[in-house]
C-alpha cells in the first residue's frame, strides 16, 4: 500500500470514529515521513477526539511548524485551545485564518462558538451570516450556521429572528 492509500485509510478510520487507529497508524507514517505537515494535522485532530488536546495542541504546532501555510492545522490548533478554554490564544489565530483566507467557511462556524462560549453572542451571529453568505456562494450545505443562528437568536430572546431562521431550517431539503 502506497502512501496515498495509507492516508486514505486512516481518514476512513477518522470518519469512521476510530481515532486510536488513526494515532496508531498516524505513529507509524510519521516515522516514515517525518514533518509531514498533513499526517502531523490528522494526528492532531485524532487526539482532540480523544479529548488529549495538550497532545493535539503540540502535533497541530509541528503541523504548522512544516507548513506554516497549512490553514486547517491553524484551524484546529484554534480549536484546541477554545477546548482548554485558552480563549485569547483561540482568538488570535482564529483572526489570524481570516487575514489570510477570508473565504475559508470552517473559521466562522469554530470562531462563532468562541463567541458564543464566551457569551458575545452578537459577535457570534455576525460570524455565522459571514459563514452563511459564504456557503451560499460556494453551494455547501448551511444548516450548521441555520441552527447557530437559530440559537443564539433564541438565547438573546430575538423571537422574529429565531422564527425567520427557524422556517429557514425547515425549507431545507
């Protein structure tokens, strides 16, 4: 089996919930191929699963310490630090994938949550219509923004808002 299929495999794994194989066999490519900045990322993403995000964090570090360019690993390392609750840290790189890719939809849903996390729910709101507006660009399902917007509308007592987003969710086929 080629490095291709090897990948290929561990992201089934991934998909499939089967984050220690995908560690296991991650161990094993990294051996093979040292600082390759995608194995380092799937690894990464593998431990936040398994809720070792101190691990996750240092993998998605030499991630990006291959590929500094590499905006999922970026994205994740953001993710991992919302997790250990290191919000200022979360933040700056979160704003930091918007300066270099303002179209990269997956920030706007994770920079969302900070916010709403963080109870700066109309930040959050502004950050999921961003994310909207771009899935309808791009033709990528929205119902991930639909229900946040839905519930932050809820949670800031929006009731028009909440109803408008809500008939919005029910259209959706």
């Amino acid at each position: 089996m080629n490095f291709h299929e090897k990948v290929k495999t561990l992201q089934n794994y991934f998909t499939a919930g089967k984050f220690k194989r995908v560690v296991e066999g991650c161990d094993v490519l990294n051996k093979k191929f040292p600082n390759n900045s995608f194995i380092l990322n799937l690894s990464g993403m593998a431990h936040q699963r398994l809720d070792k995000d101190y691990r996750a964090i240092n993998l998605f570090e030499l991630s990006l310490k291959a590929d500094n360019n590499n905006i999922a690993a970026m994205n994740n390392l953001a993710n991992s630090f919302k997790n250990i609750e290191q919000y200022f840290k979360a933040e700056q790189i979160y704003k930091k994938i918007l300066e270099i890719n303002p179209g990269y939809i997956n920030v706007y849903n994770n920079y969302g949550n900070l916010k709403s996390a963080i109870n700066d729910i109309e930040n959050a709101i502004k950050l999921y219509e961003q994310g909207l507006s771009i899935a309808k660009e791009k033709n990528i399902n929205p119902l991930v923004f639909l229900n946040h917007l839905a519930v932050s509308f809820q949670s800031l007592n929006k009731v028009k808002e909440t109803i408008e987003v809500a008939d919005k969710i029910l259209k959706i086929d």
